[in-house]
C-alpha cells in the first residue's frame, strides 16, 4: 500500500468526479464530494507523516522508469502542499455545499478536478506533465469562477481566461525550446543535463527564464498580476477560498525550479529583478488594501500581497530563508481562506450593503465578529496569532541578505498600511449600524458554512500553539529542497547522465 501511496491523492478526487459526472441528483454529487475530501484529507496527513522520514518516494507511472515515463516525487514540500490542498478543499467544499453549489451544474465534479489539478501540480515530478495538471486546474477554474453567473464573473473570467491562455502558450513554447535543448522535460534529468557540456546555455536560459515568466504569472508576480484581485473578488466565496492556494502552486513551482535546477547551474537567473518585482508587488498590493471598498476585494489585495512576500525569498537561495517562507506560505494561504469565508458570511447578514465598507443594517452574531477579529489579527501579522510568527521567522531569516534593510521597511512599512486597512474597514462592518424600518432579519447560517468559517479561522492560532514543530518541520522540508543531489539520485535512481547529441533523443 505504502508503494502506492503517492498516486492517491491524484485517484481520490479523480474518481469522485467520474462517480459525479454520472449521477446527476446534487445530493448524492454532495455525498461522494464529501466523502472523497474527507479520505483526501486523511491519506495527504498519512502521506505527510510517511515524507516526513525523509525518504523520497518516486512512484513510475507504468513501471516506466524516469527520465522516460511519468514520475509522481513525494518528498516533505509535495507531501505538505497536498495536504494543505486537501484541508482548503475540505473546508470550502463543506462551505458550498449549504447552496452555493445550487447555482449552477456540475459544480461538484469540477471542484473535485480542481483538487486533482492542484495535487497533481505539486506531486509531478515532470514538467509537461505540470503543464497537463496546470491546465487542467486552470479548465476546472474558469468554469468554477463563472459558476452562479453575473456580469462581474463574466467581465473577470473573460481576462482571467485570456492571460492564462497567453500563459499556457508560453509554457509550451518555453517546454518545445528546453527539450530541443535537452532532450529531456523530467526535472531531474534537467539539472542532471544542465550540469553536462553539450547543450546551448543561451538556448536553456531562454527556456528557463519563459518558465519562470509563466510561473510568476500564476503566482501574481508584478507587472502580471493585475488579473487577479478582480477575478478573486469576483469568484464565489468558497471558490474564492480555494483559488488562494492557487498563486503558491508558481511559487512553489519557482521554488522548486532553483532549488532543484537552476541552483547547480544557473544561480544568476533570478538575480537582480525578482526580488525588485516582488517588492513592487507588496507595495501595488498594499495600496490596493488602502483603496479597497468592500472586504473580498481587500482580501484578494492581501492574497496578492502574500505572493509577492513569499516571492522575496528564491532568488536568496537560502535554506533559512525558504523554511521561513515555508511556514508564511501555509499561514497566508488559510488567512485568505479565513478572511474570504467571513466576506461572504457578513455580506449575507448586511442585505443591500454585503460586505461593502459602507454603513449598513443591524446584523447579529458575536462569533462571526470575533472571528473577523482573529482572521484580520492573524493576516496582519499581530501577536499572537501565525502571521506575526511568520512575519518574525521571515524578516528574521532576511536580515543579512543583499538589500535586507529594503526589504525589512517595504514589508513593515505594508503590515502597518495593511492594518490600518483592516481596522478601518471592520469598524465600519461592525460598528456602522443604522435600524431600518420594516428591516427583515438575516435568514439563519447554515451550519456547513459556519463550521467551514469556525474551522479556518481556527487555523491562526492552531498555527501560532504549533509554531516550534512547525518550524521544525519547515526546516527540514528547506534543507530536503536544498538538496538538489538527492532528488536527482532518488528520481533517476543513479542512472548516468545521456549523451545530448541529437542521435540520443
């Protein structure tokens, strides 16, 4: 069973969405959905607690050995990001699943595509193959992105579409220019070629650096990420809670392109502009804060943001530095959840004025404010919440870098904007009330949506309580990354590298 253990989380939500393509009744669609997320969740925590060893785990699709067939690579990064994916998945599906999922058909087979896309992203050890997974999360997200309808859906999706089509063009050019190169699109193979003579270096810098412009562009990364706080403030609120793993799958996907390739052989590909366009990034999405006028548009602001935080820490090559990146990527990704979660329910309660930061009608529900409390505490980076010990382990770990007292102003500078942001902004959803004559009260919470909310929220200070293993772990999980050697080992399995003349491809 152990032996299988890594093509599971691909065949769970695979085979949900085949069992809910063919039965039609949403009740039973809800069931399997349920279920499915449920066993997801419990194999991505088995599954993490067997990386968690140390021992990479290389599963061939086919018995076809790398670099010829499909790899699946399960080390602690894949194992991890899995999981989170299942947790996001889980709480978020629960959230739907009290109506939202009513609006529109299908909506259950493509939330579970979703889940195999992003699993099977982060699991692959090829890179056509994160290619085939990133596209067909991308299909599942349009879909689920226009699912209810509306004006703002259709204007969002329709630029979300066409920029990720560009994208996709520009993967599989950058994919054509690198195997012509090569002779190989299994990362392993990559770094174990690109440490040979016999290739053009000016040909495989040109493909790498196309990946790397398309992997900023999923992950936000400035001047690219203008598509994406109006197509998260468009989505609905549980689709909007899953896509916020979506822009670390290209920062996980850089990260492990450094790691893995570009450290050996071409450290200098990030150097000098990442860390000057992330840096971009969190100022243009602290400003966005600033201006937002309703708080899904804020949070989305702040998922941006997020991305263009954990996108200071590659071109550092450092193992500090990632773990702490590690552990502000898990933080961040449930505190946009969080925050998308509570949007939706205080829009519900609000009637006409939603979650717009504008006066509105008398609203009840001391645990819903107390939650907006944790989660904005906990993304503004507070004590004693996950984000301030994110924010500590990460400017920390950035102390002695090259521009390190930049990056500590910008990122200090924006926590304060950004919580003045928040302040402003929950003062007038909770304070700013006005009774209003014939005023009907807020129909009653599903409990699904409560206990989805109640849940993420929970997240910050769970994080905060189990911050020492978790730093831990992070580390581990850094040190594991940074150790290109044995990835290439475990993936090829000692394989000696091939000749790059064209009669070997």
């Amino acid at each position: 069973m152990i032996r299988h253990a890594p093509i599971l989380p691909l065949l769970i939500p695979f085979a949900a969405a085949l069992l809910q393509m063919a039965c039609q009744r949403l009740a039973v669609q809800r069931w399997i959905g349920t279920v499915a997320c449920a066993v997801l969740l419990l194999t991505s925590a088995w599954l993490a607690l067997l990386a968690d060893d140390g021992e990479l785990r290389v599963y061939a699709l086919g018995d076809w050995p790398a670099p010829f067939g499909i790899v699946l690579v399960v080390d602690r990064l894949a194992a991890a990001m899995t999981l989170l994916v299942a947790i996001l998945g889980f709480a978020s599906l629960l959230h739907a699943s009290a109506g939202f999922d009513e609006r529109g058909r299908n909506f259950h087979a493509l939330f579970q595509l979703q889940l195999f896309g992003l699993t099977g992203a982060f699991l692959t050890g090829d890179l056509f193959n994160l290619f085939v997974f990133f596209e067909v999360m991308l299909l599942a997200s349009y879909t689920l992105l226009a699912h209810g309808g509306g004006v703002s859906r259709t204007r969002a999706g329709i630029s979300y579409v066409v920029l990720n089509l560009i994208g996709s063009a520009l993967f599989l050019i950058a994919l054509g220019l690198l195997y012509g190169t090569l002779g190989t699109l299994n990362l392993a193979d990559v770094a174990q070629r690109l440490a040979q003579p016999g290739y053009d270096p000016a040909l495989a810098r040109l493909a790498l650096a196309l990946l790397i412009t398309v992997f900023a562009l999923k992950a936000g990364l400035l001047p690219l990420s203008f598509w994406l706080p109006p197509t998260y403030t468009a989505a609905g609120v549980p689709v909007a809670a899953l896509f916020t793993i979506m822009t670390k799958v290209g920062i996980v996907a850089i990260l492990r392109l450094q790691t893995t390739v570009l450290a050996p052989s071409l450290a200098s590909l990030l150097d000098g502009w990442l860390t000057t366009l992330a840096l971009a990034t969190i100022a243009v999405a602290t400003l966005g804060a600033l201006a937002a006028s309703r708080l899904r548009t804020l949070t989305a602001w702040l998922v941006l943001l997020s991305a263009g935080t954990l996108l200071l820490t590659p071109a550092q090559a450092s193992t500090r530095v990632d773990a702490a990146a590690l552990y502000y990527l898990v933080h961040s990704s449930l505190a946009g959840a969080a925050l998308f979660l509570i949007a939706g329910e205080v829009a519900s309660r609000r009637g006409p004025a939603g979650d717009r930061f504008t006066a509105g009608p008398l609203w009840s529900g001391n645990w819903l404010k107390l939650g907006f409390l944790v989660a904005a505490m906990t993304s503004v980076g507070l004590p004693p919440f996950s984000g301030f010990v994110a924010k500590l382990m990460l400017l920390d770990s950035l102390r002695s870098v090259d521009g390190g007292a930049l990056i500590w102003t910008v990122v200090l500078v924006s926590g304060l904007l950004v919580m003045l942001a928040l302040a402003r902004g929950g003062c007038t959803l909770v304070w700013r009330q006005q009774a209003i004559a014939g005023e009907q009260p807020a129909p009653a919470t599903a409990w699904q949506r409560s206990a989805a909310t109640l849940a993420v929220v929970a997240a910050g200070p769970l994080l905060a309580g189990l911050a020492q293993p978790l730093s831990g772990w992070a580390m581990r999980t850094a040190t594991q990354l940074h150790a290109p050697e044995a990835y290439v080992a475990g993936v090829l399995g000692g394989q000696p590298a091939r000749q790059t003349d064209k009669g070997s491809r």
